[in-house]
C-alpha cells in the first residue's frame, strides 16, 4: 500500500516534516537549539543515551538529554539491548517532559550492534518487539498515574515507587532516580505545568529509529516485523548496518519500507540538500525526512527545504560571511550556558564545519579548531574579514 504523505498526525504536525536527525557526539542541546532557531525544524531527538546507565542513575548520562522548552517537540532516544531495562528508562524519559519516546534500532556502531542493540536489533526480532511493549507500558502507566494530577516533587516520589520498587533486582532505586528526575526539570526550567498535562499525556509518541536491514537489505520483512507491536512511527536510514556510512543510501528501500506498513514513516540518509529532500519524497512516499549530516555548519538548510517543500520557494540567496558569523556566536554563546567552558574543545568541530566555502577559510578554520571560550571565537571572527 502507498501511503499518503498526509498521515503524520504527531504533535501538531502537518507532513511532509522536516526533522533533525539524531547524530551521536553533535545533535547536543546547543547544537538543536541552533537548528531550531535558524532551521525551525519541526522535529528533534536527543542524542541517544543506554538504558542500563538510565535506569542505574548514571548522573553524566542524564546530562545528555538536557533540553529547553524552545526545542519542543522534541523526543527522547534510547538504546540498549536488555528488554527489562527499557521500562524504567522509558518511565525517566517520560518524567523528564520529552514529548515522546524513541528507540534506536538503527546505531551500527560495532561497541553498540555487537551487543544486540542499535542496528543489532535486526537480528533479534522478539527481542526488538518486546522492547517496543516495554516503552508502550511505561507510556500507559505514566497516563494512568498523571491522569487529573498536577505536578509536584512528592508525586514524582510517588510515581517511581509504584512503578519501579519490584525492580530491585536490576537494582534500580526508585527514589534516587525520582531525585535526579526533579532536580533536573528545575535545572533545565521544564515546564512543570506541561508535563502533566492532558494536551501532552494524549499525545505522547513511542516511535523507532531503524535501518534497512543488518548484512543486506531486508526492509520489508523487518518493517512488517516491527508493525506488529504498533509503533506510532519508524524513522528509515536508506543504508545496512554493514554499510555504516559508506556508500549510498537505498531510498528505493525506504519505499519498500513505506509500502509494507500503514504506520508513518520518516525517509533518513543522504539528504543534503532541498532538491534531495523533495527527490527522496517523492519517491518513498514518506511522510517527511530526517537530515543529518546535511545541517553540519549550515541549519538553514532545513529552513529552505521547509520552504521549498511547503510553499515552492527554489530561489535561496548566498549566505554572507555576517550571517555565518552570527551563526557562529550565537552557537558558541549557547554551547558555554549548556555545557561549559571546560568541554568548548566539543564545539570546535561546528567552528570548522562553519567556515567552508569562505575566502580564507583554510586559515580561519586553523585558528578556530584551537579556540577555548567564546570571546576568542568571536576576537577571530571581528578580525577575519
């Protein structure tokens, strides 16, 4: 069946949608911020963040999922490969505010895929459909619980005792998890009112983030496989988990993986460009795409493919050097509030993906991969040019 690209209904969004992809060690809070203010992307992921460590209160992994109320919607995603941790990890991703919850299915890294998580999980069909089951209970729980509730520090107490003190055994501590959880929606200034609202409980998302097969292209099967446990949504990358990287993505498999399901699917994988994403949609019949590698030192790309898809706009001017720069600072600026000065060595591969195409963007670029505040940033950008 072909599936109209009017079908993604999630989170007031109209398709075709335009999403950041979700790209280990870039897509930080700083790094969506950016793209949602000069992109206005319709949709953003967390970095993805194991399980185990979630439920286990790992304080660093929380770190990761740090978020504002600007990036909204945005969701939260997941990885592991131990089915009984992805109900208390899922239970904390709720908690946190996120509108919806995403698993990764789709991670070839081989520390990740050798483990039976990420892309590994194509091997492991039962294992990959239970999870899918564990987050959709802790989404129904945390309805059932929130249900003409009001927020508040002792009900969080609360909820992480019902439901999590008989997993003692995986020695999950639900107190200590309902602590990290409050202090952190005070940290990241959550909205507290949201989160337990009846506009937000009703549409909380559980969704996959795949790829088209493990060794070789396996969509169809794997798609009808992963639409038995009703997913609200699956993100396809056009590559295996052999090809990593490399090569080109199949959006001729995503269009397999399209017309195997009546759930709304999200084309990933080799868009660069408004013309790409247009070509990619029209051939999968997707219900919008995901950019990733794309967005790297240019978010209005997904401004213009918005415009181009939604309203016909073909004509972009050229950037000038002002607006990059502006760029720049705005994203170092929020790179030292989110994470500080102590990891700016982190934003030095967006400093250098920032300058190409720039009159000596060579020896800019040099300068600027061994910055370590924001002020010397800025110092060689007044005097560049």
């Amino acid at each position: 069946m072909n599936i109209s690209m009017n079908n993604f209904t999630f989170h007031n969004l109209v398709s075709p949608i335009v999403c950041l992809s979700p790209m280990d060690g870039v897509t930080d809070c700083a790094y969506r911020e950016i793209v949602k203010k000069y992109g206005e992307v319709d949709l953003l992921y967390t970095e993805f963040v194991n399980v185990h460590g979630l439920s286990l209160g790992i304080e660093r992994l929380f770190e990761e999922f740090q978020y504002s109320e600007f990036q909204r919607p945005i969701l939260s995603q997941i990885y592991g490969h131990e089915v009984e941790y992805f109900y208390p990890a899922a239970t904390i991703c709720l908690m946190l505010g996120f509108n919806g919850v995403d698993i990764n299915m789709g991670c070839p890294a081989k520390k990740v895929s050798d483990r039976g998580a990420g892309a590994g999980l194509i091997q492991y069909p039962d294992n990959a459909k239970n999870i899918i089951l564990e987050v959709k209970r802790a989404r129904e729980d945390f309805r059932n619980f929130w249900k003409d509730k009001k927020y508040s520090a002792e009900l969080v107490n609360e909820y992480f005792i019902k439901h999590l003190s008989d997993l003692k055994d995986l020695k999950v501590n639900p107190l200590k998890l309902a602590g990290i959880v409050v202090s952190l929606i005070d940290k990241w200034e959550i909205d507290k009112d949201f989160i337990t609202s009846e506009d937000r409980l009703t549409k909380l998302t559980v969704s996959v983030k795949t790829r088209i097969g493990y060794d070789s292209e396996n969509i169809e099967w794997w798609i009808k496989t992963l639409s038995e446990v009703s997913p609200d949504f699956i993100a396809i990358h056009g590559r295996t988990l052999k090809q990593m990287y490399t090569g080109s993505a199949s959006w001729e498999a995503i269009k397999k993986g399209v017309e195997s399901t009546s759930i709304p699917v999200l084309a990933n994988g080799d868009i660069k460009s408004h013309l790409d994403a247009k070509a990619c949609l029209d051939l999968t019949g997707a219900s919008g795409v995901l950019v990733g590698r794309g967005t790297y030192g240019d978010p209005t790309l997904i401004f213009n493919t918005k415009k181009y898809l939604k309203e016909g706009i073909t004509e972009f001017p050229a950037k000038e050097f002002s607006e990059i720069k502006k760029i720049i600072l705005d994203h170092t600026i929020l790179f030292t509030k989110f994470k500080g000065e102590r990891r700016f060595f982190e934003m030095r591969k967006n400093l250098a993906w920032s300058v190409q195409g720039f009159p000596n963007a060579s020896e800019l670029r040099k300068k600027l991969v061994v910055t370590n505040t924001a002020s010397e940033v800025e110092n060689i950008l007044n005097n560049s040019l």
